[in-house]
C-alpha cells in the first residue's frame, strides 16, 4: 500500500485544544480522499462512526421504505394498500430529502468503517498507541445515492398520485 492512501489521526495530546486538533486533521484527511483513515483519539473516532452510521441508516429506511410503498398495492387490496404505501412513500421521500440535505456535501459521506480484517491487517495499526481506531474506507457512493433517489422519487410519483385520485374523487 502506497503511503498516500493512509492518513492516520494521532492521539498525540499537545496542549488544552488537542480535539480541535484531531478534528482539524480528520478533516483535512477527508478533503485530502485518503483511501483509508485511522483515526485514533476514541471520542472523535466514535462520533465520526456514529455519524456514518445514521447516514447508512437514512439511506437504508429511504430504500427499504420506498421498496415497500411500490410493492404494497402488488400485495395488498386496493382498498388497503393506501394505508402502508403512503406512510411508506412519505418515510422514504423524507429519509431520500434528509440525506440528500445534511449528507450529500459531507466528505464523510464517502466514507464507510471498515471492519474487515483481512484489509485491516494490510494498514499500520501496529504503530498506533490505541487499541481500538475506527478505520475509515472511501467508498464510490455514486450508486446507492441514485439507488434511493430513484425510489424515493418513484415513492413520491406513486404517492402523489394516489393522492390525487383519493381527493379527485
């Protein structure tokens, strides 16, 4: 591995701003795109996994949400299906917009914590004085972003019209 695809964040305390330091650090290491961070102060490290993880959740109730509402009215009378689909749809048009609005420009939305070790054990961890980092993988997040917008605006289109033929009426 190539010493520009690792950035490491040390847990090295110089003085009363040394968070400030490693946030600082975190962030240029995600503006930088290192293809792997360590990050090693344990307060900063966890609010970074904790952020990713409420992204992957967003993302994951936009795309299960919105699968649902489009596959209810398949499954269910029509009489009943309004009753899942529209909540459904309005969940992943909501999970689709909230990501779209807090995550989207994030550079740590390209990021997700590797867990692997077999790919763990081809970084430098045996440098560091932590005992538990969370490692930081960027991932190409092209996809799944048009994955959930996709469902969600199809949510949205089947939603509105739903709506329409129950107020036209």
């Amino acid at each position: 591995m190539a010493a520009t695809d690792c950035y490491i964040v040390h847990e090295i305390y110089n003085g009363e701003n040394a968070q400030d330091q490693f946030e600082f650090e975190l962030e240029q290491a995600l503006e930088a795109q290192y293809k792997y961070i360590v990050i090693e102060p344990t307060r900063i490290g966890d609010e970074t996994a904790r952020w990713i993880a409420v992204g992957n959740c967003l993302h994951k109730t936009a795309v299960l949400s919105g699968t649902a509402c489009l596959l209810t009215p398949l499954s269910l009378p029509p009489e009943y299906s309004r009753y899942v689909a529209l909540p459904a749809g309005a969940l992943s048009v909501a999970c689709s917009a909230l990501y779209g609005i807090s995550w989207q420009f994030d550079p740590c939305c390209k990021y997700q914590v590797e867990y692997d070790g077999q790919r763990l054990s081809r970084l430098p961890l045996h440098t560091l004085t932590s005992s538990t980092p969370v490692v930081l993988v960027r991932r190409d997040d092209v996809h799944r972003k048009r994955l959930h917008n996709t469902i969600a605006l199809a949510a949205l289109a089947y939603c509105a019209k739903k709506i329409y033929e129950l107020y036209a009426v």
